[in-house]
C-alpha cells in the first residue's frame, strides 16, 4: 500500500509551525504577486518562504510554492526578475498552471519539481500524460472528477498524483471564474477573487410571463437565493479508498484559514490515515474525525462531485459555522499555563488544549488567571494578554487552546 503524502496549507510562518507540528507531511504556500490569493495576505516574501522551508526541511517534510496564476506579460517579466531569487527558497516544487511560468522557472530554476496547480483543470489521464512530457512530476487533480475518473486516471498514469479532500470548493471549474472581474473588476484567475459566488442573489427573469414550460423555476427565501454559493468539501470517510486507489498526496485547501483550523483539520486526517494504513479504521475515530471538522469555521460539507453527483451547491445559506473559536496558544512547565492570548478567555470559562500526535484532549475550567506583565489576578483577557493559569498537567511546548462559543 502507497503511503500518502498529507499536505496542508500555510498562510504564514505560524500556521506553517502548526500544520507541520500537527501531523502534516508538507506544507504549501504563495509567493507573493503570483499566486491564486492575492487579496488576502496568504502571500509570504522571498524571505518568509525561505524561513518555512527551512522549519520544515529541518523535520524531514517538504514544502511548496504556488506560482499558480495565470500570468499576463508583465507578470512573466517580473517573474524573470524574480527567479534568481526564488533558488534561495530551497522549496522542493513549484505549483503552477501558467505554460509560459513552466517556461521560465524550468529555465531559471531547474533543480525544483514542478507539480501542476489543480488551476490546469486536468480532468483525464491523457492531459496528465501530456503534461508528464513537459517536465511535470506531479498532477493536482481537478475538483471536478468523480471516483470512477480517479481510479481510471490512477490505472493508466504513472507520474504523482493530488488530490483536494478538504476544503472550499468553487461553483465553477477550480477558480476559472469570472465573477469577481465581471463584479469587482477583481480577477480570480490572477488571485483577486472577492467571491461574489457567496453573495445573497435575487434573479429576474424578463420573460416570466411568458408561459414557457422549460423555464427553472427558482425559489427563494425573504434573504434572497444561494444559487451559486458550494458547499465545502470533506472526504474524510473515503480516505480507505483514497488510500487503496493509489493516489499520492492529500491536500487541505485553506491558506487564508486560521492556525487553529489547519491543525485541527491536519491532526484529524493524520489519524485516520495512520490508522488506515495500520489497517484498523475504527468507527470510534471515524465519529470523532468528523465531529471534529464540525469544531472548525466551514459551510456545510458535501462529497463534492466524488460519489457523481451534480456538484455540492447549497442554495440555504453562505454562512459559514462557527461554533468553536481558538482562544490561544499555550505552553506548559507542569505548574503553570502560559496563554498567548488570541480571543477573550474568563475566570470560569472552560477552554481545550488540542493535541498531536493522538493525545487526549485537556479541557480544563479556568479557576484563576494572572497577567503575566503585570503580576495582576484578572478576571478577562484578551486578544494580545499573556497569562498563567496555575495548573497542574504534564508540561508542553506551544499548543492551540479553543473554546466553544456557543
Ligand atoms: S467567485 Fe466563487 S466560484 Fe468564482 S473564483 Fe471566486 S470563489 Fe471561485
């Protein structure tokens, strides 16, 4: 049995530290100006890459660097620019989707592996062995593909292949959109996208009085129709037969996603493929892999188009869930927890220490709470605090705190 790869995305330095700490095999990131999340500050410099492929060379994991926009020709100049620089990154592949990128980068940067950025939309094991003859090692699969098309695609390639199994998903083909431009004047295809796909919409039809029998019918609440909002993606019950397929590396979309998020997400795959490939899936941890991806922020979760079916759409809502918020980031020397504060926690609140590595879970009640500045006993504290909290539990380095929030 192939043993895949479990890679999760970092935004920064931080979620970097906390993907890797929490069970992921290798991590994925964005230079900034090229790739597919401009807007959002999941972009990290020349420099900030360098540090993050440096902690995770340093734990025997792998990083990537998305250059996956489409590129119009004076982003391709300035990548000339750049590439002379992007060999000090170290990374161990490029994810792009733009030929003329390939171009360069092969060019500047040969020693680095290419993977292409599921951006491609490659759909078929034909389109995968044509871009295996230019160069390509690994194939980010489209969003798009059912099962039947995985195996198929598996069964008559040889080069690596990704696949997305958790995350948000687009209402069109992965990010070809035009949306946001068409709205915004934001390209999605340039890392712009606003995702107009999750607004409120009304629709009207000029025609509807005209007695035409074909026409859809569209059904609306008082706040308006989701008709184009998706709904997120989960595949954490077919990882058995991800596994067994032969596919060779699992991706966690979400580099705009908190550190909280990724390493819960992270920890909960990693479970469930260590237990699949020591051949003991049990249905205890099945229930609790998914009870977990409820306690992070998502929108409804569906199979996408895996089993067939015609896309996840969710025309109720766009809101996401957000029951179960992180509140900190803490360390332990066997008397003391220390807080790095994030979201406010109180005297009597009950907060969790999430743990790697198949830990049990501490939750604990805080009974006091000191600021550890001042020397003050408080009562609140809040985003930016650094408290201790007297407790008596075995000592720990750096570890996320959640708390329920409803
Ligand atoms: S508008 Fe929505 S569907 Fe279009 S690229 Fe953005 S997120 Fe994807």
């Amino acid at each position: 049995m192939k043993i895949p790869e479990l890679l999760a995305p970092a935004g920064n330095y931080e979620n970097a530290y906390f993907a890797l700490k929490y069970g992921a095999d290798a991590i994925y990131q964005g230079l900034e100006g090229f790739s597919l999340r401009r807007t959002a500050k999941a972009e990290l410099s020349v420099e900030e890459l360098r540090s993050c492929a440096e902690l995770a060379h340093s734990l025997g994991k792998k990083h990537y660097l998305a250059v996956n926009m489409f590129a119009h020709e004076g982003d391709i100049l300035q990548l000339k620019a750049k590439s002379h620089m992007l060999k000090a990154i170290k990374t161990d592949a490029f994810i792009l989707s733009d030929p003329g990128m390939f171009l360069v980068l092969k060019e500047q940067v040969p020693e680095v592996e290419f993977h292409l950025s599921t951006q491609a939309n490659t759909l078929n094991s034909s389109a995968v062995s044509f871009w295996e003859k230019q160069g390509i090692s690994r194939v980010i699969l489209a969003r798009e593909l059912t099962k039947e098309d995985i195996v198929s695609i598996r069964k008559n390639t040889t080069i690596g292949i990704e696949m997305f199994i958790h995350g948000a998903m687009c209402m069109s083909y992965s990010g070809r959109c035009h949306l946001s431009k068409y709205f915004l004047g934001r390209d999605a295809n340039r890392g712009e996208c606003a995702q107009p796909c999750r607004w409120e919409f009304k629709m009207k039809d000029e025609r509807q009085n005209m007695k035409d029998e074909s026409f859809i019918e569209i059904e609306e609440d008082e706040r308006g129709t989701y008709i184009l909002n998706s709904k997120d993606l989960c595949l954490v019950e077919k990882i058995p037969e991800l596994i067994e397929i032969g596919v060779d590396s699992f991706k966690i979309e979400g580099r705009n996603k908190t550190s909280y998020y990724v390493a819960n997400v992270v920890r909960v795959y990693r479970k469930v493929i260590d237990e699949v490939l020591k051949g003991k899936l049990s249905e205890d941890t099945l229930s609790w892999a998914k009870q977990e991806l409820t306690k992070v922020s998502h929108r409804d979760y569906s199979t996408g188009f895996y089993d067939g079916e015609k896309g996840s759409f969710n025309l109720e809502s766009s809101g996401y869930i957000k029951d179960v918020k992180m509140v900190g980031i803490a360390s332990s020397d066997g008397t003391n927890i220390e807080i790095d504060v994030r979201d406010k926690i109180s005297v009597g609140d009950e907060i969790t220490i999430i743990m790697p590595n198949n830990g049990v879970d501490q939750t604990i009640v805080i009974d006091s709470m000191i600021n550890s500045k001042t020397l003050e006993i408080i009562g609140d504290a809040h985003n930016g605090y650094k408290v201790a909290i007297p407790k008596k539990i075995a000592p720990f380095d750096k570890l996320i705190v959640r708390k329920s929030s409803i």
